[in-house]
C-alpha cells in the first residue's frame, strides 16, 4: 500500500456518508467515532477509507496497531491457525499457542522472578482479573487507584476509572471499596518532585484507606485516557516500594503503555519498577483481542482452580497474532523506532509550544505523546481548542485523538510502522492547524 496521505473527496466522502447513514439505523447510538470515514484497508502507518481517501495514523486503533495494520507476521501467523482451528476453548482442550504466548510474557515482563500469566479478552477484564488475584492472595478487599486513571467500561473498572464523561455517566451504582489517591502531575504540581508526591498519595492512603485492608495499588506508569501524564522521576518506586513493605500488591496497568509504546518494552522500565502484577492488551496482538496478567508466581497462583478464565479468553487465533506480534517487537527493534519517533515528534511539538503558549506542556515517552492546550497565557485547561485542532486535522486527513480529564489534550500514538515521512507531513499539518486557528481567533477578538 503506498505510503501517503491522498484525499479524492472531501470528508467524508460520499460512500463514507452512506454507511454513516446505515450505522445510525443499525449500530446503538451510544457508540460513537472519532471520524466519520469508514476503513477499507490499513498498512504501516496509512488508513485507506471507503472513498480511497488515504489517511495519516496517528492514532493506531487507539494504541493497539503498534507493530503495524496488517504487520506481515501478524497475518501470516493469523493465517496459518485460521486453518488450523479457530477455537476449542483453551479450558476444555488446551493448545499450545496459550502457553507460549504466557511463556514470552513471562519472558519480557519486568522481573526475573518466578511468573505466571492467565490470558483474557480486553484490557478491562484483564484489570479485573488482577484485582480478584490481588484479593485471593491478600485476604483484603479495598482498591486503589489515581485521579485522572482509566481502566475501563465494566462496573469494576468504571469505579476504578475517574473520568464522568462519556465513561460513567448514569452508569452507576459501582463496585464498592475502590478508593482514590492524588496522583503526580508535574504540569499541575509545581515544584512537587515524585517523592514528595509519592509521599502525599501515601498520607492519603493511610488515611482512608490503611494498609491492613488494602489488596492492591493499581495505577498505569503513563496515564491514557487520563492525559498521557508522566508521574515525575521517583513516584513510581516510591509507590511500589511502600506497597511491598505493606504486604500490599502492585498492579502496572500497561493495556496502553506496553509492548514498545513508550520506548521501552514496558514504561515501568525506564525507572526499573518491578511490579508485582503487570496487566497488557492493546498492542498485544497486532490488532486481535487478548489481554493478559502476568506476575509473581505465589499471587497468580492464590486463586482456586477455575477461579480464572472465560470462554474467549486466549483464543488460539489472538495468540498467533501475538506471538507474531512479540517476534516482530523484537526482530525489528521497534523499541529503538518507538524512541526516534519520539525525538522527531518532541523536537516539532516543542517548536511549536515556543511559537504558541496555548501549549502548555509537552509530555511523554516513545510513540505516545501529547500535547495539553491551555488558554493564552493560563494554565486554564482549553477543551475547544483541542476539539478545533483535532477537526482540522481530521479534515486534512490525519487521524489524531483527544484525551485528558479536561478535553484539553491532544494524543498522538502513531503505530511504529509510520514513516519519518508521514510523520513529519502530520506535524505539518497540526502546525498550521494551530497558525490558522491562532489567526482567525485574533481575527474574532478584534471585530466590531
């Protein structure tokens, strides 16, 4: 496929239109989408929709096409096991992709300790399910997580995730005996280092919660949803070292940040954090689904047997894939590719945030970066601005998400596959997204 942005019709264009019509009849409304365009096809860091319009990905399914749409192992791998067999339920006859799949994970996971890993679904089952091992193991019940976490849309995580809209909203009651602490937010928190931080959750937690009760401390080492925030230098350590003195379980949440995201295989290792659970998904499996926990023997093995499992869960399909997708990580280094699409997209972002201090921060590790958009001259959080920036470059053609407990920020989570080119023609464009907007809101404030 080649490797460009090219638009023949406005967007959406007309055979885009006519499913959009279809999938308001059809599909419940409660399901949105970032672009009204529909996929035809997806290769390296291109989306093709319906119309042949080519699109720049920058959002990668949302952080899960990270080795590529299509990556050539993936498919070849999906191939080969379709023909096989496509299910038979790994707690009925088992098959053997389940246990490489759990022995590679148990491989390049942080630790060199003793492991296990049970496979599931999505990235929300996958968090529940390290609950329920932390719980078995501890004895204890209560749960806790950040201000500003994401972890899913089942009534567990969306009492462990703290954004109200869309995630919460007339959804409730939650599950109980989840509570909150204040998380490190070096944007927002002043001259407060990661240890002082750390420090401040710490007080917070022994306060309302007390360590006695508590099972596990669940976070994610780089926010998602929450805004891509990057706790400061020390905050994670300190965490996970008052959690092991507590008898308490430390659960990395990685469904976003694994698997080469951030510049290394896992965030967790840029400050040598050693969790006692590690949960992934998303770029797992180059595009299928499967989630995983994977941890320390003596706690995966706390609960009964058939205390874990699902019907899906590991299907023998999404296994293939990931382990394609594992060898692909590695073979290519797409580590060291997550770390040069870095330098390029902070070197531009950073550019760009001198030329325009309605950008107030610049912030992430690898191809996970976001800029948080603020109003001139404030630190006031700017939801509209990033609604307007992310619609014209939409209609330039260039997938970019929005995110952040405020709407404020923009995220960027091109699949390593993208090209310095694309990428560059992307930033391009986001650039003089910002100078149009600059100028025609210049133009409002001086009307008559």
């Amino acid at each position: 496929m080649a490797q460009v942005r090219r638009l023949v019709t406005d967007l959406p264009g007309p055979r885009s239109q006519e499913l959009m019509v279809r999938k308001t009849d059809a599909v419940a409304a409660g399901v949105g989408t970032t672009m009204p365009v529909f996929a035809a096809r997806a290769a390296g860091g291109v989306v093709v929709d319906v119309d042949g319009n080519h699109l720049i990905d920058l959002g990668s399914g949302i952080a899960v096409t990270t080795v590529g749409n299509s990556a050539p192992r993936v498919v070849a791998a999906v191939q080969e096991q379709v023909a096989a067999f496509t299910h038979t339920c790994f707690m009925v006859t088992p098959y053997d992709a389940y246990v490489s799949v759990a022995e590679a994970l148990n491989r390049v996971t942080p630790g060199d300790h003793e492991k296990r890993t049970a496979l599931f679904n999505s990235g929300a089952e996958a968090v529940e399910n390290a609950v329920k091992i932390a719980r078995a193991h501890t004895g204890r019940d209560a749960v806790v997580v950040f201000d500003h976490a994401y972890h899913g849309r089942t009534n567990l995580t969306m009492a462990m995730t703290a954004k109200n809209m869309p995630y919460k909203h007339g959804f409730g009651p939650f599950a109980p005996e989840v509570y909150r602490a204040p998380l490190s937010y070096p944007y927002r928190d002043g001259d407060l280092d990661g240890a002082a931080a750390a420090a401040r959750a710490v007080d917070v937690i022994e306060k309302q919660v007390g360590a006695e009760n508590l099972a596990a401390v669940v976070i994610e080492p780089i926010q998602g949803e929450g805004g891509f925030i990057e706790p400061a230098t020390g905050f994670l350590p300190a965490l996970a070292e008052w959690c092991r003195s507590h008898g308490v379980v430390f659960v990395a949440d990685e469904v976003q940040t694994g698997f080469a995201r951030t510049g290394d295989l896992f965030a967790c290792d840029r400050e040598g954090v050693v969790p006692d659970l590690i949960v992934t998904a998303k770029g797992i499996a180059g595009g299928l689904p499967l989630s995983a926990v994977t941890g320390r023997a003596e706690i995966m093995d706390a609960p009964h047997v058939g205390g874990l499992g699902g019907t899906y869960g590991g299907n023998p399909i999404a296994c293939a894939a990931a382990l394609a997708a594992i060898e692909t990580i590695e073979a290519d280094d797409l580590v060291g590719r997550a770390r040069q699409v870095e330098e390029l997209m902070k070197a531009r972002l950073g550019e760009l945030q001198a030329a325009d201090d309605r950008v107030g921060d610049v912030r992430g590790r690898g191809a996970m970066i976001a800029v948080e958009l603020v109003r001139s001259g404030t630190q006031e959080p700017d939801a509209d601005l990033a609604k307007r920036i992310a619609a014209t470059a939409h209609r330039a053609g260039v997938i970019v998400l929005t995110c952040g407990t405020y709407g404020n920020v923009l995220r960027f989570l091109p699949p390593l596959s993208i090209s310095d080119e694309l990428l560059t023609e992307a930033l391009d464009l986001l650039t003089e997204a910002f100078a149009a907007d600059r100028a025609a809101t210049s133009q409002e404030a001086v009307a008559p």
